[in-house]
C-alpha cells in the first residue's frame, strides 16, 4: 500500500498541477476573449468612423460639384450681365468694359467707360463749337473791282475767259 499511497499522492500532485494548469490557461483564455472582444468592439469603431468618413467624402464631392455648376453658372450670368449692360448703353464700346469674374468689377468697369465716353463727347462738342461759323455771317460777294485800274480790269476779264 505504500506504494499505492506514493502513486496515489504524485496522481494527486500530478491532478493539481494538471488543475492549477486548466485554471491557468482558463484565466488565459478568458483574458483572451476579453481582449478579443475589446478588439472586435474597436473594429467596430473603426468601421463605423470609416463608414461616416466615406459617407463625408461622398457628401464632399457632391459639394464641390455644386460648387463647380454654381461657379460655372456665375461666370455665365456675368457674361450676360456684361452683355446687357453694353446692349442697354450702345454709345459704350465693348473693349472699354473688360470681361471680369464679378458684377461689382463689371459695373466699376461699365462705369469708366461711361467716364471716358461721356469725356470724349464733351471734346468733340467743344471742338465743333469752336469749329463753327456763326448763323449771321456775311454771304461771299464778288470781288470789289472798282479800284482796279482799266488795264487791270481787262487782264482780270480776259483770265476768266480762259478758265472756262
């Protein structure tokens, strides 16, 4: 029997070991599937910011579409903007009105042209007035021969003659 009791005491050391063990790699795997779950909880995380982060994108782009139709919109309405300013004001020449990305430089540009315009008028006005000859002139009469001498007057008769 003693050698029962000497199997039996190392079977028994042996089974708590082999318990201590399992207890052992029990709190292992619990840690294990504690942190596994952390780790699954935090891909979830993740795939859901990454999800939201696409789904920004995707809103960004659709943005920045609109903004790019709406910019292009905007340089179209200048263009007419500009077009019906100089078909509403036809003395104003089209190169004195540059084409320009906004309604304020079109009307600050229609404006100077307007400037220079109305200054060239003005000179041209002041030029014919100082080119004009007055309502009540003297009509242009014949020339006064009566201070010619005979010879003269006959020289003067016989060079008409022969211009015609």
């Amino acid at each position: 029997m003693a050698k029962q009791s000497e199997d039996s005491v190392e079977l028994e050391q042996q089974l708590a070991e082999a318990e201590a063990q399992i207890e052992t790699l029990q709190s292992a795997a619990a840690d294990a599937e504690a942190r596994a779950a952390t780790v699954q909880a935090e891909l979830a995380e993740v795939r859901e910011a990454y999800s939201g982060a696409r789904a920004e994108i995707a809103d960004a782009a659709q943005t920045r579409a609109e903004l790019t139709e709406t910019q292009s919109r905007l340089r179209e309405a200048v263009v007419r903007y500009r077009a019906a300013k100089l078909d509403g004001a036809p003395e104003v020449p089209e190169d004195l009105v540059r084409a320009a990305e906004s309604l304020d430089e079109i009307d600050a540009e229609f404006e100077a042209a307007q400037r220079v315009v109305s200054q060239l008028r003005e000179k041209m006005q002041e030029e014919r007035q100082s080119s004009r000859i007055p309502a009540g002139s003297p009509l242009r009469r014949a020339p006064d021969l009566s201070n010619l001498s005979a010879t003269e007057k006959i020289r003067l008769g016989i060079e008409e003659r022969d211009r015609r």
